[in-house]
C-alpha cells in the first residue's frame, strides 16, 4: 500500500504511509534532514516482507506540518505521540541520521515503547564540527530552519544524551557508512559499544548507506532482526 496518511500528534499532523501485513509486529522508518520519508523506498518492499513498516514525514518536511519550531526533542515527542496516536504499544524504531537521534532520545526515555533500535549513520552525540548550513536557491521540499536548529544540536548535543545511551536495553544494530562518512566512525562505533546491547557494522558507501547500497542493508538489517523478530 502506497496511500498518504496523517494522523495529528499533538502540535502537528504528521504526514505516513504504511506497508506489509497489518497483523506483522510495527517497524518505523524515520528519515535523514533534508529529505522526506520517501529516502527510504529503496528498502520499504524487502522489510515490508515481514514488518508492518510505517514512513513517517518529521515536523518540517514534506507533507507534515511545518510548524517552525524545532528540535530532536519536540521530534521524539512526536514520534511518541505517533505511536499513541496509532495504539502501537512497541515498534522497532529505525532512523538515518537525525532520524536516527529521535530514535535514541525516544529509547532513553521510553523503553517500553521500543523493542529494537536500528541506527544508520547517526550522529553520536558528541560535540561535531558540521558547518552553519547556507540556504539553496529556489523551493525546498522542508522548512529551512530546521536545518540549522538540527546542525546546532548536532553540534552542541546534551552530554546527558551520552551518558543515557548506557540505559537503553533494546537490542540495537548501529550501521556506519565507512571513510566518505560525514561523521567519526570511530565515534560512531564507540556509541554502539555504549549501548548494552549494541552492534556495529559498516557498509562502506558513504552517508546513504540505505540508498547506496539496499540490498546489502536489507540483508544486513533482515539478519539482525529476525534474530529478535516476535513470535
């Protein structure tokens, strides 16, 4: 099923679709800054094989609401009234990047709503050199200031994001783009040893490891959860 839908999480709607057998246990796919829930097509059809995959578009991009306020924060937020919002009492959370960040902070203060985390190039957060993003010319399928307020916090992260990673629980496959990463993957591997029960591999193509390189992410990620796919 390809068919756009929305659902009002508290401030803002939020804009998803939904593939795969309704009675298959919840998997959500939460996208990278500067592009919407459809970076993930790619590998929707193979996980939708034996998950009930949900795409979400975040506050500030595509067909979501722009409401112009903006943080990791207020995303978790949202991602968790989603999850009310669609009674869905634990999901498998995977997220690129900053998707990747409200997954974790989601984790940190929510166990019991995540049974496995999936982080694909996410930034540890740790302090980051990214540099003050320039708007580009001409439309833009997202609200321009999230991009700076993200790269701000991606910068200047909380430490007590960190030192929380040690409480999550959930099972967690960390994926690592390799040496054309924009980030430490030093850095990225020492966040997957801080979490109790983290796993780390690279796919050595770059940032986009799931639109570089799909079918070895399928396969990567298949592996790892079927290894903990309910019953």
């Amino acid at each position: 099923m390809d068919e756009l839908r929305s659902v009002d999480v508290g401030e803002v709607r939020l804009a998803y679709r939904v593939f795969g057998d309704p009675e298959s246990p919840p998997l959500i796919l939460l996208h990278g800054v500067g592009s919407d829930g459809s970076s993930w097509d790619p590998v929707v059809p193979g996980l939708a094989q034996d998950w009930r995959v949900y795409v979400p578009d975040l506050r500030g991009f595509g067909r979501s609401d722009w409401p112009g306020r903006y943080s990791f924060e207020l995303m978790a937020a949202d991602l968790l009234g989603f999850l009310d919002a669609l009674d869905l009492d634990r999901a498998v959370l995977a997220g690129h990047s900053m998707g990747g960040v409200v997954c974790y902070l989601l984790a940190q203060d929510h166990p019991d709503r995540v049974s496995v985390l999936v982080l694909v190039e996410t930034p540890p957060p740790l302090p980051q050199r990214r540099p003050e993003p320039q708007r580009p010319d001409g439309p833009l399928g997202f609200d321009w200031p999230v991009r700076p307020a993200i790269v701000r916090q991606v910068n200047r992260p909380d430490p007590r994001w960190w030192e929380r990673l040690a409480e999550i629980t959930a099972p967690a496959l960390v994926v690592a783009g390799g040496p054309t990463s924009p980030f430490s993957q030093q850095e990225i591997e020492a966040m997957a040893a801080r979490l109790p029960a983290g796993q780390f591999v690279t796919i050595a193509v770059g940032h986009g490891v799931h639109k570089e390189a799909p079918e070895e992410f399928l396969a990567v990620v298949r592996r790892f959860l079927a290894g903990i796919r309910p019953a």
